[in-house]
C-alpha cells in the first residue's frame, strides 16, 4: 500500500508546527517564572540561575569575552544559541523568544 507523500508533508509541517508552540509556551512560563522569582526575599542569596536567559545572549558573552580577554564557561549556551540561528536561521525569534510569543499571540 503506498502512503500519500502530501499527507505525509502535511503531518510533518504539522508536528513543527506542534513542537515550536510548545517550546514559545515553555520559554514564555520560563521567562515569567524567573521574572517572578528574582522578586526580593529578604536575603541576598539566589538558591537558582534566574540569569538563564542572560547566558544565552550572544551580546552579553560577546561583552564578557571582550571584557575578560577570556571565555566564560557558564555562557556556553549563547554558543548553541549561535550556531542554531547560523542552521536554522530566526530560532532565538521564532521558538524561545516571549516577546516574539506575544506577538504570535496577539497576532490572532
């Protein structure tokens, strides 16, 4: 029996579809989570990374290293971040970012 490959298409484009809400969704409640928690408490101390969004950045681990002369290991991931958007073109844009999640929102 052969498979339609237009259906198949359609699954396909279906299911990245599925997958980039999910992952706007989750950066979103990531986003607003960690805005929520950097709220002062009393003390000085932060038990979790609530700059996890500050070391993806490609501009703050660009200022770091310059600014070090050195590379920073904690900002590996703007690294990653780097390297999808040289493959994949807008992905910070298009699947992590809560500003481009609201606009998609509203966009409706």
């Amino acid at each position: 029996m052969k498979t339609n490959p237009m259906k198949s298409s359609s699954l396909q484009k279906n299911f990245w579809k599925q997958l980039r809400r999910f992952c706007q969704i989750l950066g979103l409640v990531l986003f607003l989570s960690l805005f929520r928690l950097t709220d002062y408490g009393g003390t000085d101390t932060i038990p979790y990374a609530v700059n996890i969004l500050f070391r993806i950045d490609p501009l703050v681990g660009a200022c770091v290293t310059l600014a070090t002369k050195s590379v920073v290991v904690l900002l590996w991931p703007c690294l990653v971040l780097v390297a999808l958007t040289l493959v994949l073109g807008r992905f910070f844009c298009g699947w992590i970012c809560p500003l481009g999640t609201l606009i998609d929102i509203a966009g409706r």
